[in-house]
C-alpha cells in the first residue's frame, strides 16, 4: 500500500487528513443543502411509527452510536438502547415488534455485530446498518442501508469511519425527528446548515496538527492518561482513550466529567496528564469545574475547547488546544480531529507501529 499513503507517513495521518473531503461526501448523500432538508433512503411513514431505536456496534463505532444516542433522544424524543455487540445477545434484550434495531460498523464484517443484527432481525426488529463497505454481510442483511462513503481505511485505527458515522446518524436522527412530527421545517433547516459547516470545521481543526504534535512528547512519558467530557464529548472521551490505548499502549480511560469525583479523582496526580474536551455550550461551566478539581490535585490538565473557552478556563492549563467555535451538534465531529492527532503524534513519538498496532485486527471476525 506504501504508493497510497500519498504524502503522509501513515495511513491512519492520511484517513485524518481526509475527513474534510469525505465527510462532505458524506453529508452530500444525505442532505439536500439547498432546500434544508435531511434525505434518507427511508419514507417518512416508515419511521413515523418507530417508538424504540436499539443500537448495537463495537469499538469505535459503538462510540458513535453513544453520540447518536443524545441525538436520537434529543431530536426525535424516541428512547435508545445502546449495547455493545459482545454483550447484547447475551443479556436477553426485550425488544418490542416494530422497533429499529441499527447497527453500526465501518467494516461490516465483525463478528458479534452481525450476530447481534440476526438476532434482532429473529426478534422482529427492522434492520438500519451504518457502514462503510457497501458490500459487506451487514450491508447485504440490512433492510435500510446507510452508506458512510469515507472510502477504503486502512488504519487500524479507526478516524474517517467515525467522523462520517457521525455525520449520517445526525442526518438519521432529524430524519427520524421530522417523521415523528418532533422537527420543524426552521430547525430542519438550521440542523442540515450546521451539518454542512462540519467540513470546514475539520478543516479548521486540522490546522492544529503542529501544535497538538508539539505536546505530544510530554503526554508520551505518561503511565496513564484520562479524558473527561460530557453529554456528547463523553463518547469522544471514551473514544480518545481508546485511541490512544491502541495505538501508542499508554493506559488510558475516558470517564463522564461528572464521574470524576465517584472514584477515578483518586488517581490524580502530577503524572497523569487529563484530557478535557469541553466545546463552549451549556455544559461547559459543569465540565470546567470538574476541570478545576483536577487541577487542585496536581493533575496537569491539557484543555481542548474553542477561543471562548480557552480565555474563560484556560488559565492554569498544562497546554490548550483551540478548536474553531462550533454549533454542538457538529462538536463532536470536529472535537474528534485533536483527539485522533493527539494518539497519532504520541504513538509515533514513541516509535510503535501506528498502522498495525500489536494484537489487533482490522476487522474482528471471530467472537
Ligand atoms: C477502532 O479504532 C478499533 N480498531 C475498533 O474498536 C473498531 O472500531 C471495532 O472493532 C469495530 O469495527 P467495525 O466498525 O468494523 O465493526
């Protein structure tokens, strides 16, 4: 593959790089910009009626469907399961005739998500599957496909499936909102207008990359490291660290902001470097002042959040990153860009296979 990589040293840089382009290609296949409307391959009345979405995915994409999760909730107002593939089956799930069950997955091919999808096809339920190759088994079994086109990854690691995972189920989520009578056609139109702002968003985020790889030495000495954030940037928190755990095998978790002081606060000291993902936008004040209880114990704190957030809590930081100012539906789609550079420039400072990380697997085609 070394030909594909173009100018990038790794795949995974590449597939980060990309994510401007391919999640514009994305969103073009599901909204009409124009006309402010959000288009799926679903009628209206097919959806009307869905009273419980259940979502089933692992890893990473299981991170977006947690993400999709507010969203649906929020939007729409239909109740979510979430569930991550290995333990779904086995926990008996009740699941309702009529329900949607929706799978995500870049690969289509992992073993217990499409194990799950059977299993909830046997129990009645409508079959959604996110996924990135068209024609994969989950692809092939699915009654409403949704196609995130982020193109080939090769990376382990995932980063362009997952920013264009989100895309489409922000997309889902007004589709099904509007088809429960929850959207009007002004918040339809502002939802598909923030939508379209995500790629030069990522664009702007990218423009980082120098100064995230700069702190990446000083995160790299690290035993452990913890993420924090909330509502929707707690999933990226959970995803950062898994990022980072992958790739360059510093141990790291991601917790609810609000988590902190239940438990994992007894770790802190002046080794542990934390990771806060904190877009201005109402929770904000909350994730900041778990930020400052950090702070109090020694931790040495590296804040990611926008111009506005940087100058009210920034102070006191180990280092900032400074994200451009975006609506917080699209904040996790662009948040998600320091994240992945951050675990890529750390991995490659301390020399690890960042393409083909130890003991994984591109795809997990076995339980
Ligand atoms: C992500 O970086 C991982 N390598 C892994 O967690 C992955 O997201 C998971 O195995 C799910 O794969 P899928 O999306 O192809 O189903």
């Amino acid at each position: 593959h070394a030909a594909d990589k173009g100018n990038h040293r790794h795949f995974m840089q590449k597939e980060i790089y990309e994510q401007p382009v391919v999640v514009a290609q994305t969103l073009r296949s599901y909204l009409q910009r124009m006309e402010g409307h959000v288009t799926l391959p679903i009628p209206d009345n097919d959806l009307s009626d869905v009273r419980r979405v259940t979502i089933v995915a692992c890893g990473t994409s299981f991170y977006a469907g947690m993400v999709a999760r507010y969203w649906f909730e929020q939007f729409a107002r239909v109740p979510v399961d979430l569930d991550v593939a290995s333990e779904f089956r086995y926990r008996e799930p009740v699941m309702e005739a009529g329900g949607l069950a929706l799978f995500i997955s870049q690969s289509g091919e992992t073993a217990d998500t499409l194990a799950a999808l059977r299993h909830a096809r046997r129990e009645g339920q409508r079959i959604a599957v996110v996924c990135n190759v068209p024609t994969s088994s989950m692809a092939r079994e699915a009654d409403i496909l949704l196609p995130t086109h982020a193109g080939p990854e090769i990376g382990v690691a995932s980063t362009k499936a997952f920013t264009c995972q989100l895309a489409v189920l922000a997309a889902l989520a007004a589709n099904l909102a509007r088809a429960k009578g929850k959207l009007s056609d002004a918040e339809e139109r502002d939802i598909v207008r923030h939508l379209a702002e995500a790629p030069a968003a990522i664009n702007g985020a990218l423009a980082y990359d120098e100064t995230i790889e700069a702190m990446a030495g000083s995160v790299a000495g690290a035993r452990d490291v913890l993420y924090l954030g909330r509502g929707t940037d707690y999933p990226l928190a959970l995803e950062g660290a898994l990022k980072l755990k992958e790739i360059s095998y510093i141990h790291a978790e991601g917790y609810a902001a609000g988590e902190m002081k239940h438990g994992p606060i007894a770790l802190i000291d002046d080794q542990v470097p934390v990771i806060v993902i904190a877009p201005s936008g109402p929770l904000f004040e909350k994730t900041v002042s778990n930020m400052q209880e950090v702070r109090a114990r020694g931790g040495r704190v590296i804040l990611i959040s926008d111009y506005d957030g940087i100058q009210a809590a920034g102070e006191g930081c180990e280092a900032t990153i400074t994200m451009p100012k975006v609506h917080p539906l699209i904040a996790p789609i662009v948040y998600a860009v320091p994240v992945q550079l951050l675990a890529y420039h750390v991995a490659v400072a301390k020399g690890t296979d960042v393409d083909q990380p130890r003991n994984l697997a591109k795809s997990v085609t076995v339980e």
